[in-house]
C-alpha cells in the first residue's frame, strides 16, 4: 500500500491496467465512484480514496466519428457511462465506427497500444 501511494493516481491506474484490472478510485466515506484518477473527491475535497475493481460494463453517452487522412482509418471517439456513474472518454471497437449508438451497451477491455495499456470498450455480448 505504501508503494502504491507513492505513485501518482495516473501511474496507479496505469499499473492496475498492466496486470490486467480495471479499476477506479471510490472515496471511502462518500461511496462515490471517482474517474479520472485524482488526490482528492471532487466537491468534498476527500482525500480517503481506494482503488477497486469496476464490472466494466457502460453505455455509450455520446459519440463523433474521427476520419483522418488516409492511409490512417476511420474510428470513434465516445464518452461512456460507466455502470458505477463516473463517465470516461474511450473508443469502442468491434464494429463500424459509424456503428456505435448513443445508448448502447458496452463492455470494458483492456488492450496495449504503443506499448501502454488501456481501456477501450465493444459492444456487449461480443467477443475478443
């Protein structure tokens, strides 16, 4: 733990997608889900926050499509409700950028890109 506090909530989190977890920071005395990793609670200043593990499941709050100049393709940039209320901003895959609905379900995984974890979604019930 004390480790763990030595690192900043980026690194932290960072380090809890490397080994293949997704977790986010809940204040202890609230119970509030906090993302995006922080020192302290938003609005109460609470600095009592724990890392745990979230279902991973969310829905798709808003989406745009992103079309660089080829050869580069086409993908999409969505912000997504997570099941335990913090929203993140992410990128679902697994189907046609032009695909993805606001509303839809989706679920958390975990990929290396560049040589560093993150969190991306697909749309749930589909496969790896």
């Amino acid at each position: 733990m004390q480790e763990e506090r030595a690192l900043s909530p980026d690194a932290q989190f960072d380090a809890h997608l490397a080994e293949g977890r997704f977790m986010i920071q809940r204040a202890r005395r609230s119970g509030a889900y906090v993302f995006y990793p922080r020192v302290a609670e938003p609005g109460t200043g609470d600095q009592e926050l724990e890392w745990v593990e979230v279902s991973g499941r969310g829905t798709v709050y808003a989406t745009t499509i992103i079309r660089p100049r080829p050869p580069a393709e086409t993908y999409n940039v969505a912000l997504i409700d997570l099941a335990e209320g913090p929203r993140m901003m992410s990128r679902v895959e697994g189907l046609d950028p032009e695909s993805v609905r606001i509303g839809m379900a989706v679920r958390a995984a975990i990929i290396e890109e560049d040589g560093r974890p993150l969190v991306i979604f697909r749309p749930e019930g589909a496969t790896a």
